[in-house]
C-alpha cells in the first residue's frame, strides 16, 4: 500500500484512538483504495480489514479469513461483496477487474489488486460506502496521475460523490463542459443578479458605454469570486445576501437622482460586482471546485456567468433602445418606471434577508 502524507496519518491515528464502537467494531475502521490513471486505464488497490470482510460474509472467528487457503476460497465472494459498493463511472459504470488477493497478516487485513479496462475520459466520478454496517468506517483514497498525487478524498456514509477531473486536455473539456454551464444557469435564475443589471441599463447610452459598465460588473465579481473560492476572504451569506439587495436599491435610486453629464455607472458596477461575486462564490461553494483543476474550473464558471450577462444586456437594452427610438418621452417614462421596481424589489429583499431569512410568508 502506497504511504500517505503525514497530515493523513495522523488523522487516521486520532481517529482510531478515539472513536468508540459498538460490537464488531475495531481500533481501525478504515480502508484505503489506491486509484492510478496508468495508459488509459485504471489500476490499484483496495485494503480492508479482515473484521470488515468477515462481517458481512458471516465468517466466524474472523481471524480464519486471515489464513491464506480461507481468503483464497472466499475470494469471489469479497468480490462480489465489494463491486456494487465502489462506485467508479465516466459516462458509465466501469467495470472493476479484480486481479489478485493478498492477506497483510500484520495488518490483519486484506489487499486487493484490480484493474480497469477504459478508455482515457476527462472526468471520473467516485462513490463508495465499503462497509455500511460500521457507521464509523471511512475510506481514505489515493489518486495517481502520471506518476504523482493527485488528489485525497475521504469518503464515509455521509458523503456526497466526487467528481475528478483528470490533468489532461479531456479533463479541462470536462470541466469547462461542466461549469460554463453552471454559470449560465446561476446567473439566469438568480433575479437579484439580473435585476441588477436592468437597472444598471435603465438609462441606456452607447453600446460601448453598456459594454464598459458590463466589464466592471465583471471584474469586480470576478476578483471577489476568486478569493473566496480560494478561501482567502469569505464574508458570510447573512451579510452578502442583504448587501446585494441593498446595491440593488442604490441603482435604482441612483437613476431617479442622478444629473446630467454625471454617468457613474460604472463604478457602481465595480464597486458592487465586489459584493455580488461573494453571492456567486456561495453556490459555486455548495456545488463543489475539484482542488485539481480549480484554476480552469473559476475560469469556465466565471466565463458562463459573462455569457448569461451578455445575453441578459443584449435582450434589455436592445428593448430600451427600441422604446426610446420610437418616444423618446416612453423611454424616460420606462427608466422611471424601472427605476421604481428596482428599488422596491431590492427593499423587499433586504427586508427579508435580514428579518425573514427563512423567507417571508
């Protein structure tokens, strides 16, 4: 079994001193599964403790696995045991090849080689609860790419699957197949991203200028995003959410008080697209950067949610224009019209997440 880094040894070691168990339980209740992207296949190993093994085949004294011509004899039972419970697909479920059975009688346990005949794919989705009768067993998993580490996941029964992305050019098309995407999707269903947007374009102007004050937008959230995907700085949800109602309110009050020849929206955009990227950086949190690939993953995700704003300002503002050339009197109407909505909308919101967090009912 290949050696893991010092930070998990220690974790297994403070888990396996302290954690209690009830009959059948043992000091370690672990296994560790090796996975090696080796030319253009999957190979590895599988540990596991004999006590494990010898449970769920209803083998008593569980030491009699540990003799060589009784865990040779079981061999297709523990592996038709553990086949269904390690979950390894790309676009399918692949099939695991399970090619020798060694007994590590040092460790009282057993290791398992096996193989994957697969084509190379970008991506690897990885599921498995070995031993779902032992509440406290985890799996500690190893993957290997071109001959290093590449990743160390724990998986226990309560954790979700993993989705790997390899380190080559399939696995950045996996990745940005997956979170352009996702940031397409986020921007059009979040209102409160798009609303403020509208608002930003109530007053139209030049397509340059539109585009200047959509480039704002995007850097700043861009730069937010980043650190807190990064974990470099991560205000909390209960003080983002209320500060992007509140910019909300601030353009639309920004476009009833705002003078002649004095256009800062750009500045707006800036100086609140900071706060709308930690609202981006909370879901792209819930739904997960692979540590592997996370440069291209921010990428991909922050390039979906620029097409989703190029699609929203192409549709208003292309709309305002058409008011405006028909009345110019309509299309200051509309601006203020719009300009109301926006700042209600954001009011309503604001009062909400910060009175109603649960929603107001």
């Amino acid at each position: 079994m290949r050696r893991f880094t010092r930070a998990l040894f220690a974790l297994v070691l403070c888990h396996a001193l302290f954690a209690a168990a009830p009959a059948w339980a043992h000091p370690a209740p672990f296994s560790y599964l090796d996975i090696v992207f080796k030319d253009g296949g999957v190979e590895g190993t599988l540990v596991i403790h004999v006590l494990d093994a010898a449970h769920d085949l209803g083998i008593t004294p569980f030491e009699r696995l540990m003799e060589n011509a009784v865990a040779e004899a079981n061999r297709q039972k523990i592996a038709d045991l553990l086949t269904p419970r390690l979950m390894l697909r790309t676009n399918q479920r692949l099939m695991i090849q399970w090619t020798s059975l060694e007994v590590l009688r040092e460790d009282s346990a057993l290791r398992l080689k096996y193989r994957i005949q697969a084509e190379p794919s970008g991506s690897m989705t990885i599921d498995t609860d070995l031993f779902p009768y032992d509440p406290l067993h985890q799996t500690f998993v190893n993957i290997y790419e071109a001959g290093s580490l590449r990743q160390q996941l724990i998986f226990n029964q309560g954790t979700n699957e993993y989705i790997y992305y390899a380190g080559t050019t399939q696995g950045t098309l996996a990745v940005l197949s997956t979170f352009i995407p996702s940031g397409i999707h986020h921007i059009m269903i979040g209102p409160d991203h798009i609303l403020f947007l509208v608002g930003l374009l109530l007053l139209g102007g030049t397509w340059m200028t539109l585009l200047r004050i959509v480039t704002a937008f995007t850097i700043g959230h861009s730069i937010t995003l980043s650190l807190a995907a990064l974990n470099v700085l991560s205000p909390p949800a209960t003080i983002i959410e209320p500060a992007i109602a509140l910019s909300i309110v601030f353009v639309g009050a920004d476009n009833l008080v705002r003078g002649d020849g004095r256009d800062l929206r750009a500045w707006v955009a800036l100086t609140f697209g900071l706060v709308h990227g930690f609202g981006f950086a909370n879901v792209l949190r819930e739904f997960g950067l692979p540590r592997e690939a996370l440069g291209w993953s921010l990428f991909s995700f922050n390039f979906g949610v620029e097409i989703g704003q190029v699609a929203i300002v192409l549709v208003v503002a292309s709309l305002l224009a058409a008011v405006r050339q028909r009345s110019a009197q309509m299309g200051a109407r509309v601006a203020v019209a719009g300009s109301v909505v926006v700042i209600a909308a954001g009011a309503y919101w604001f009062v909400e997440r910060v009175f109603f967090p649960g929603g107001i009912i």
